[in-house]
C-alpha cells in the first residue's frame, strides 16, 4: 500500500506540574492523544484522555479512550473509562466502565454497557458490577439483558433479567425480603421448602372474609 492509498494524523497534547522536596513527591498531569487513520478500506478516530495527581504513595487517576472504527460494513463505537484512587498498596478504589455499539452484517446489531466497582483493603475486597445488553440477529431475533451482582466477601447477590423470543425471565440469587405485597399469577414451584415456611392446608374462604380449613 502507497502512502497515497493511507493518511494517518496524530496529536498529543499534555501539562505537567512537580515538585520534589526532602520528604515528599508531588505530581499532577494532565495528558490527551488524538489519532486518526484512514486508508481505501477503513476509517479510525481514537482520543485518550487522563487526568493524574499524586502524592507519595497516594494517588488518584482518572482514564478515558473512546474510539469509533468502519469498513464500510462493520461499524463500532467504544467508550471505556476508569476511575482509581490508591494510599499504600492495601487501600484501593476503582470504577470501570466500558460501553460498546456494534453493527455487524455477520452477526446483526449489539449494545453493551459494563459497570464495575471495587474496594479493597489488606486483601478484603467488596465488588458490584452491572451488565447490560441488547442483540437483534440477522434472523430478527431480539434479546435483551440485565444483571447485577453484589459481592462482599461473604456470599454473593445476583440479580438477572432477560428477554427473548421465548419470553421474558427473571432469576435472583441470594436471600431476599418482600416488605409489600406479593401477586403471583402463575405457577410457584419450589425444591427446598421447609415445614414451616408454608401452612400445608388448603382453605376454603367463605362469603365475609372467612377462611376456614378443609380436605
């Protein structure tokens, strides 16, 4: 390939401020790189930006790149992102974040979100994390997604819900508590039932709000 079949362009821009002293080294920076390409058969754009600032062994930093790419067919837009904040080596603080959009003529149309959050401290570490999607095929079949999930060492917590062309589902992992009301219209089914959780009677209610026992 020719230099007349490419062109590429790039910028880097940044600021920086230290300061060194008997008992202390203290930085901030600021940084963004810009890039483009584009040849017969592709077009990308990328920017980087971050964001830093630290104190000895303190530190807080901030990181985004966001890029969008085509071939004239496959079409994508990222943007991915974190936030982190450190003391020491045993306190940490982290947020991630990735987002992505797909159109694929071989696969169809797909949306992604990704949130995840972290702390940690001398190895104990507390987490939740969503996820989030949507898929159409080229078969027109659509699907939707939603999960969270909670872990704090000690047993996790996971929320799922999900929607196809066979209905829509959803499934809970972990103890729970309805503080309302509770309207089931379909069918309750359970493997572990303990004999005083549920009445084994069944009741016949009378004009009046009555209920009385029977069978």
């Amino acid at each position: 390939m020719s230099e007349a079949d490419r062109a590429l362009g790039i910028r880097v821009d940044g600021v920086a401020a230290s300061l060194a002293t008997t008992d202390s080294a203290v930085r901030a920076e600021i940084g963004r790189v810009e890039r483009t390409s584009v040849d017969r058969d592709t077009a990308l754009g990328q920017r980087s930006d971050t964001i830093t600032a630290s104190l000895n062994d303190a530190r807080g930093r901030l990181s985004t790149v966001e890029t969008a790419v085509t071939d004239g067919r496959f079409a994508a837009a990222q943007r991915v992102s974190s936030l982190e904040a450190q003391v020491g080596a045993d306190l940490s603080a982290r947020i991630d974040q990735r987002a992505t959009a797909i159109v694929d003529p071989k696969i169809g149309v797909v949306t992604q979100s990704v949130t995840d959050l972290r702390s940690a401290y001398n190895g104990t570490e507390a987490r939740v994390q969503q996820q989030a999607g949507t898929l159409v095929d080229l078969a027109g079949k659509a699907t939707a997604y939603v999960r969270l999930l909670a872990d704090g060492g000690n047993g996790v917590a996971r929320l799922s819900l999900w929607s196809d062309q066979f209905g829509g589902a959803w499934e809970l992992i972990g103890d729970g508590r309805i503080g309302g009301n509770l309207v089931v219209d379909g069918t309750i089914t359970s493997t572990k039932m303990g004999a005083s959780s549920v009445q084994q009677a069944m009741f016949l209610t009378l004009p009046g709000s009555m209920s009385i026992p029977y069978g």
